[in-house]
C-alpha cells in the first residue's frame, strides 16, 4: 500500500508512536514486518509446546520441565554466540537464519516420532530464538541511531505482544480439538509464520556506519564480559527482568491458591498487562536514550515493582470485594513499571555498550535474561508462592534495589564522560 492510501486518521496516529527519521528508514518496516509474523507463530507455540510435549508424547510433568529447562540453556549459550557472531556476519543475514532455524524446530516438533527427537527440536527453538533476540537487538543497535533505537525497541516490543496475543488466541483453536493432529498442525501453521518472518528479514539493509552518539562508550577492543560497568548492569537487568515470571507464574498461583479472588480473574489481568504495554510502551520509552534519564527510570520502575509486590501480598488478607480491587491496582502498577523498565533497560543497554561490538555486548545482555529467564519460575515460586507476605516482601526489596543501583550505575560513570 502507497503512503498515500493511508487514510488521514491512520497516519497520524502512527505519526505520533513513530518519530518521522525512524519511520522513513529502510530498515524499520520489514523489521517490524518480520517481527509481526514471526510472534503470530511464537504466540502459538508459547500456548502449545508444553501442552504438546504432555499430552502427545505421554510425557510427566516433570519430564516436561526438564525439557524446558535443557532447552532454555541452550538459549543462554546461543545468546552470547550469535552476539559475537553477529559482529562478524552481517546482522541482516544472520536474522532470517535465526528465524529459519525456528521454523524447522517447529515442522521437527510437528513430526517428531517420540519425546527424545521433540527435545532436540525444542532445542533447536529456544536457541534460535535467544539467538535471533540478541541479533535483532544488534540490528536496532547498529542501523538506527540515538532515540531511534529506543523507539524501534519500543515498537518491535508494541508488536511482538500484539503478534503473540493473536498467535495465543488461534492456539485455542488446537486446545479446542484435543487431539494430537490438531497440536501437530497448528506447529505447521507457526513453522509457515516463521518462514514467512524470515522472507521479511531479509530486506533488511546493509547497517550504517555511524560514530557512536553517545558520551557512555566503552573502551575499544576488550571483551564485553571485561566490562565490569556493562556486566553489572546486564545482571541488575536481568534481576529485575525476574518481574516477567512474577507477573505469568507466581501471581496467578498466588491469587488461585492463597486470596480470595476468583480464578476467572487470571485472564483478564494478563489481558491487562498486554493493554497497559501495546498503549503505553512506546509513549513512555521517550527519552530513555539519555543514560542518566534511563537510569532516574529504571530507579522508578524498581520503586513501582516494589509496591506492586507489596500489593499482590495484600490481596491474601483482604475480603473479596477489596482483594480484587487491590489485585487490579497491583496489576497496573506492575505493568507500568515494566514498561518503564524495559524502556529504560534498552536506553543503558546500547549506551553503556561498545558500539564497535555492538553484537558481543547484547549477546551479554541477552545472555544474562536468558538466564533469569530460565531461573525465574523457580525462584519467584519458592519466594512469593510459597514464602507468603515475607517472599512478597523479599522480591519487592530485590526490584528496588536493582532500581536504585542501576541509577547509581548510570550517574556515577556520566561524569567521566563529561
């Protein structure tokens, strides 16, 4: 479609989410554009691969997550490779293999015989999916330039929770059948996703050449993990970054099992969350650029996970009425900080970095969340589900003061540059 066919109303609209220099780049629409498909099949297989590995392969519980658990280191150690990787391949290519290598996890996962070929797939997936994370991180890194990388981030990130909110809602579709024909082909259908994402990527263009525009850049040539400034912010991010299992494990298992609160209210607050990040991510990633302004948010956002925490525990000694209005407030809280910290954790994560190694020092960053990731949904169910008010507590004082450290991060090493 012709910019002139985009109805008035539609264009400012998108005017406003998009500064004029990002949305005129050649690499901005088939970036977003590969983004878009690619969480259509993430969406599906998120919903699915768990469900899929139980019911169609008989597999216990157990076994279940110690699949995951192999399959997401994995995806620590692709995370740090591809970072090096993609500072000696072009990130433009390396992207669309990322996302083929997940459509042939997905086709594999779809025609896999037994559980031991559907573990090797899972494998394959998350690690070409931490792999693709850190490569399109240095995509943003190394063809935009100053608040257009955060505004990109902001965008890719409005687009990824919209394409697996739809991706989710098709999986019902399989869950609704029950059979393992149906599981096997709604992972055809995300493989098809995949594919079509990784045409997408590939018109990409070549990255720009660019002087760093930021005051906070490393000293050349060493490598990122000698960086002590940039590894202790990498791993105060990835403590925060704890938030996304708070939100998806702990507090559903919290309000089902220790508040009055109706477990029909469960959904409708992680529909909460997806509203508060597609309407407000982009608008409140503004600025974020700056390190000091980035660290002064990060410091908000653990100071607003902190009282969001306090919140979720309150919600078991209140009466039902109360519990849910207070289970609302806390879900909006913590929505908001996430969309502060993300923004402000993007903004550190290219200025603190090595912008001649742009690719190594996101293959740390995405190093260390893939980490978090894979040790989350433990360690918020031991603190917060089973620690009761004392495990609410703890985590709020952990978010807090990963806040108020990367703030001291950032403001202590601005002077240097000055």
């Amino acid at each position: 479609m012709h910019a002139t066919s985009i109805p008035l109303g539609a264009r400012s609209g998108w005017d406003h989410w998009v500064s004029s220099s990002l949305r005129h780049h050649p690499a901005f629409a088939p970036l977003v554009t590969a983004t878009a498909v690619n969480s259509l099949g993430r969406g599906i297989s998120i919903v699915l691969l768990a469900l899929h590995l139980a019911f169609t392969f008989d597999a216990r519980p157990a076994a279940v997550g110690g699949v995951l658990t192999v399959a997401g280191a994995i995806g620590v150690a692709t995370s740090i490779l591809a970072g090096r990787l993609a500072d000696q391949l072009p990130p433009r290519r390396l992207l669309p293999g990322c996302l083929l290598g997940e459509a042939v996890a997905l086709a594999a996962l779809a025609l896999s015989p037994g559980l031991a070929t559907a573990t090797v797939s899972a494998c394959v997936l998350f690690g070409s999916n931490r792999a693709a994370s850190t490569v399109r991180s240095t995509v943003v890194g190394t063809v935009f330039t100053g608040a257009d990388r955060v505004n990109a981030r902001a965008v890719l990130r409005v687009t990824v929770n919209a394409g697996i909110a739809v991706g989710s809602l098709a999986a019902a579709i399989p869950l609704a059948i029950g059979s393992a024909g149906a599981f096997r082909t709604a992972f055809v259908v995300a493989a098809a996703a995949y594919v079509g994402a990784a045409v997408a990527a590939l018109g990409l263009p070549a990255a720009t050449q660019e002087n760093p525009d930021s005051a906070l850049v490393a000293r050349r040539g060493g490598s990122p993990w000698r960086d002590r400034r940039y590894v202790t912010f990498a791993v105060l991010n990835a403590l925060f970054m704890l938030q996304f299992a708070v939100y998806e494990v702990a507090v559903p298992l919290w309000l089902v099992d220790h508040t009055e609160v109706p477990a029909a209210l469960v959904s409708p607050l992680l529909v909460l969350n997806t509203v508060v990040v597609v309407t407000l991510q982009v608008r409140l990633s503004r600025g974020t650029d700056d390190p000091v302004v980035a660290g002064r948010l990060m410091a908000r956002a653990g100071w607003l996970m902190g009282i969001a925490s306090l919140a979720w525990a309150a919600v078991a000694q209140a009466p039902l009425l109360v519990a849910v209005v207070i289970a609302v407030i806390a879900a909006s809280v913590h929505s908001v900080a996430e969309v502060i910290g993300s923004a402000a954790g993007w903004g550190l994560g290219y200025a603190f970095a090595d912008h001649e190694q742009m690719g190594a020092y996101q293959g740390v960053l995405n190093g260390c969340m893939s980490v978090s990731s894979m040790i989350a949904p433990a360690v918020v169910t031991v603190l917060a589900v089973e620690g009761g008010a004392r495990g609410w507590a703890a985590l709020a004082a952990l978010f807090v003061l990963a806040g108020v450290l990367t703030r001291r991060l950032a403001t202590r090493t601005a002077p240097q540059a000055a």
